[in-house]
C-alpha cells in the first residue's frame, strides 16, 4: 500500500511517499514496516487557509515522480474533543478546521491539504489522533476548584505512536498495555497510556509536563501570580512556553550546545540536574495514574538523543519498568502506520460530527 503523507508545519510542509507492508509478526498485526521517502516544502511565513489552494498545487509538483497513492494522511488540527483514531477527511471536517478553533495553528491545515490533494488522486483522505485528541479519565479533568477543568494537551500525534511502539517493543499490542510516554524537547509532556487510551497527561507548554528547552515546568502558584501582575498574563504565558527552561537556566536551547558545555559548564550542569528530576517526577506522577504497573516508559522527542541524561533518567526509574528510548519525532511515520492501518483492514476509519458550538477543546 502506498500513502502520500501532509504535515503542515510554521516553516515547511513536511511530505512523505510511504510504502506500508503488513507486520511480519502475526502476533503483533499492528507492528506495520513503513518505508518512507522524504521531502519537504519551504515557507516563508506560516500557511493560512488562503494558501491551501497554492500549496496543493505545490504538494501535487513536488511528488508527481511519487508511486500513485491508494490514500492522503495529513495531520490532524483542533476538530473539537475527540477519541483516538483515524478519521475520514470529509469536506465539513475540513471546513471546521480552517474556520474553527485557533484556526491559525498551520496543524489545522492537514486535513484540508489532505481532502484537495486525494480528490486530485481520486482516493480517500485520512487524519491521524487530531491535536485535539481527548479521552482523559473524568477525575483526571478535576482540579478540586469548581468551573476549573483540564484539557489533553500534550503531544498526541507522537506520543501514540510511540507507546505503540513500546508495547510491541515488550510483546504486546497498545491495547493490551499501560505506557508512560514522556515526550521531552522544547517542549515537553508525560502521558499515561492505559490499554491504548490517553488517561492522563501532565500537560504540555504553560499548562504543565516538565521543563524543556523552552518549557518552565510547573511554577509555585504565588510566583506565577505575581508574575502575571507584573508582566501581563498573555507576556506570562509566552515566557513560560517559551522563554524558559534550558533557555532560561543555561542561555541556550540548542541541544548540542548544551551537550557539549555540560562536562564543565556549572549552569548546564544544575539545569540538566533540574529536567532529570522534574521528568522522573513527572513519570512517577502518570505511573500513579494507571492501575498497575506500567509494562513500559518510553523517552522521545529531541533531548531523548541526549544520553547522558536519558541514562539518568534510566537509572533512576528502571525498578518501576523497562525504560525504552525512541528518539526524535515520528510524526511522519505516525501518520503513514494509522493509514495503513485502515489501507490493510487492522482498523476502521471513524466519521467525525461537528461539536456543538462553541464547544472548546
């Protein structure tokens, strides 16, 4: 099966031709083998919706060399609160996506990139665990003062794959596991995964997870207070997700940077000290969350390429489960495994419906 894959992103459209073949493990029939072929178009400003027509015909230039696709993944926008799946583009999910919540977020754009260029292949397009992606536990949301509720924001597209991946890495299927999956770069998020279900998640940017890069971590309530008194609550939200963390403590948030001064760098040194406990906190904290002991804890996203610290972290939590590490975002590959899923049958394409309105994520 061959998929052509659209990741819409603030300086490029991430493309990929992904050639997707059954497992070779009857045991594990989601453990798909994807091959990718990658590209990428530039941008000089972050896509709108105006610019779907442009960029479509760009997209369709740039792979006509590409094997004829049986299907279009693009990644999945704020569609309102929804399950976990693969959803079928259709043209009112597309028009909700450009028109409805934050409508500017260039993640918006995939599934309407996706439906323009499936209708020119005469194939079907998919979107894969939406940004907006929310099946938290009902006592997960509470926060213990009345009106004030959490949302699943964390790193959903990611964090999915990758606890599948561990699951199949320990022998099992997603569904019949429980997975923390500590997404760490600039920004960060820990999520635990109960039988394939997201039931908790620290949050991600100003709403919670640990420090990143750019990320704070959680801030003492007084202090964040006196913060958005001095500074403004709308300069507070855009220094805590991304003016702090690495950035804050180290002057920098270039990774290999960062990496490199650590050995004799004392400021490296106490804010690398600072994210390891934070992110074996926040593991401890969502293992708390399920019902028995997690079968594994995945690291991903940028600073998993860190070794030094991974195996920090390692050391720290390998009594609580095995500690799997699989670096970087797989974004792309995300999306190309949830269309072949639904391409080789494993899994069935949801019909989305528009929330009530007003409804927020």
């Amino acid at each position: 099966m061959i998929a052509h894959v659209i990741n819409p992103g603030t300086s490029g459209v991430k493309l990929a031709c992904a050639v997707i073949e059954p497992s070779a493990n009857a045991a594990l029939p989601g453990q798909l083998r994807v091959t990718l072929t990658r590209d990428e178009l530039g941008l000089t400003a972050p896509p709108t919706a105006q610019d779907v027509p442009e960029l479509v015909r760009r997209i369709v230039e740039c792979t006509r060399e590409w094997a004829a696709p049986d299907a279009i993944v693009g990644r999945g926008g704020l569609i309102g609160k929804v399950s976990a799946g693969i959803y079928a583009v259709t043209p009112e999910l597309a028009a909700y996506a450009v028109d409805g919540e934050r409508a500017q977020l260039p993640g918006n754009l995939g599934g309407p990139l996706a439906l323009a260029v499936a209708q020119v292949h005469g194939v079907p397009a998919y979107i894969v665990d939406p940004q907006s992606v929310d099946e938290l536990l009902p006592e997960a949301r509470e926060t213990g003062l009345r009106g004030v509720r959490r949302a699943a924001q964390f790193h959903a597209l990611n964090a999915r794959v990758v606890a599948r991946r561990a699951a199949h890495e320990i022998g099992k299927r997603l569904p019949e596991s429980r997975v923390v999956v500590a997404h760490l770069g600039a920004t960060t998020s820990v999520t635990a995964f109960e039988h394939g279900r997201a039931i908790d998640t620290t949050g991600t940017g100003p709403d919670g997870g640990p420090m990143g890069a750019l990320q704070s971590g959680p801030m003492p309530t007084r202090r964040l207070v006196a913060l958005a008194r001095e500074h403004g609550d709308d300069r507070v939200l855009q220094i805590l997700a991304a003016e702090s963390g690495f950035l804050s403590l180290a002057g920098s948030a270039n990774l290999k940077d960062l990496e490199a001064r650590a050995p004799s760098d004392p400021e490296v040194q106490a804010a690398a000290a600072a994210f390891v406990h934070q992110v074996c906190k926040a593991i401890g904290e969502q293992t708390g969350a399920l019902g028995g002991r997690p079968d594994a804890i995945a690291i991903t996203g940028g600073i998993a390429r860190w070794d030094d610290l991974v195996d920090r972290i390692e050391r720290r939590l390998a009594w609580i489960a095995p500690v799997l590490v699989i670096p970087g975002e797989l974004e792309l590959e995300a999306l190309a495994e949830g269309a072949g899923r639904v391409l080789l049958g494993l899994e069935g394409a949801i019909e989305w419906t528009a929330p009530p309105r007003n409804a927020g994520t």
